[in-house]
C-alpha cells in the first residue's frame, strides 16, 4: 500500500511539472545583428526581447504629434553624437556620449553596434526593441566605452519599427582610450645583477657584520 501512495505521489509530482514546461512562456532568444552594415536586414517583427544598455536612458527634447499616413514610411534623420556640454563630436575618448536623433513617429528602435576592423569582436545590440511613444526629437545616453573597447571606428547601425514599417539610418564615431596600458618593464638578462638584488645583498652583509661583531665583542665580554 506504501508503495502505491509512493508512485502515485511521484506520478502526480511528474505530471505538474509537465505542464508547467509547457504552459510557461517561452522568450524568443534575440537573432544577432547582421555580420555587415550593409546588408539588408531588419530584426524580427513584433517578437524579442527588450534591451536597454544599464544606465542608458531617452530623453525627448521636442514633441510633436502626426498620424501615420498612408503612403509616408517612418524615417530617422538627424542622428549625431554629443558630449556632456551638449557638442556634437565624432571622436570621444574615456567619457561619456550621446547619441541624437529625430523621428517622424513613434516606433520600436533598435540600435547595434559595429566595432573597428581587425578588432575580432562581432556586433551587438546596445538597444534592442526600445519603444519611442511619440515623433520628435530624442537623446539617448549616456553611454561609457568598456574597459575592453576597441580603439578606432565604431560604426552604429539603427531601426525604427512603426506601423508595419521599417526605416534605418546608421553613423559612426572615432574613439581613442586616454591612457594606455604601461609598457611590460625589460627583465634582466640572465645571469646579471639588478638594483634592488644589489641593495637586498648589501643590506644582508651588514646585518652579518654586525651580527659577528657583537658576538666577538661578548665572548670577549665574558670571556675575560
């Protein structure tokens, strides 16, 4: 009887936890950005996950409002770069930048980011299906370089998802890290003697020294 309450109890356990699987929501992994910038290619529609770079936010500085009209496709224009002061910039260093553009409608936006030649890092999405909930004028930002980011040409690629639609746009910008990792010193040939083994021995050959006279000048102490 034990034995039967055991099975069924584990048969029932079983059977819960199968259509839990089945029954819970299942995320769609977000597709990579394409290889090159020049591809025609459009992240999926209406499906992803939404990416926010942390400490990103938007902020719009003009609204206006203007129904979607038959035959007008969504566009973006007026994309630069900025800095802190509000500058437009096409080369940053170890700061933080942002990133300004217009919209004729509200849309989802995706940006990726493609880094310099030669650098073996493949692209990424720095905002991926990020809703804008109106037309107008945006500033996105601030985003930091990483520690690990490639010095030379960052290229952005963009998207704006509206009402069935797609536009693109695409700028890039020059970054060059502030400092560089200090040269590795030059190790010592073999064999030779440096500064600090020189003044770690004289150090030793005093404390010897010193050593053997108060140890003569005891026995001769106690010895007399």
């Amino acid at each position: 009887m034990n034995a039967t309450k055991t099975f069924c109890g584990l048969l029932l356990i079983g059977l819960v936890l199968t259509l839990a699987f089945f029954t819970a929501p299942v995320y769609a992994q977000n597709p990579p950005p394409p290889d090159e910038t020049n591809e025609s290619w459009y992240p999926p529609e209406e499906s992803g996950e939404p990416i926010m770079q942390p400490g990103v936010e938007s902020k719009s500085s003009s609204i206006y409002y203007q129904r979607p009209q038959p035959g007008v496709p969504p566009f973006i224009n007026g994309i630069q770069f900025i800095d802190e002061a509000g500058r437009n910039r096409t080369e940053f260093g170890d700061e933080p930048f942002y990133l300004v553009l217009q919209t004729n409608s509200a849309g989802y936006f995706y940006v990726a980011e493609y880094y310099t030649a030669g650098s073996g890092r493949p692209p990424e999405w720095l905002i991926y299906r990020y809703y804008l909930d109106h037309a107008g004028s945006w500033t996105l930002g601030p985003f930091y370089p990483e520690p690990s980011e490639p010095a030379g040409e960052h290229v952005w690629k963009l998207w704006l998802y509206s009402s069935g639609r797609w536009a693109k746009g695409i700028t890039s910008f020059s970054y060059q890290p502030y400092y560089r990792p200090a040269s590795t010193p030059p190790i010592p040939e073999s064999g030779g003697w440096g500064s600090v083994q020189v003044l770690i021995i004289a150090v030793l050959a005093g404390l010897l020294g010193i050593t053997v006279g108060m140890l003569i000048a005891n026995k001769h102490r106690y010895g007399n």
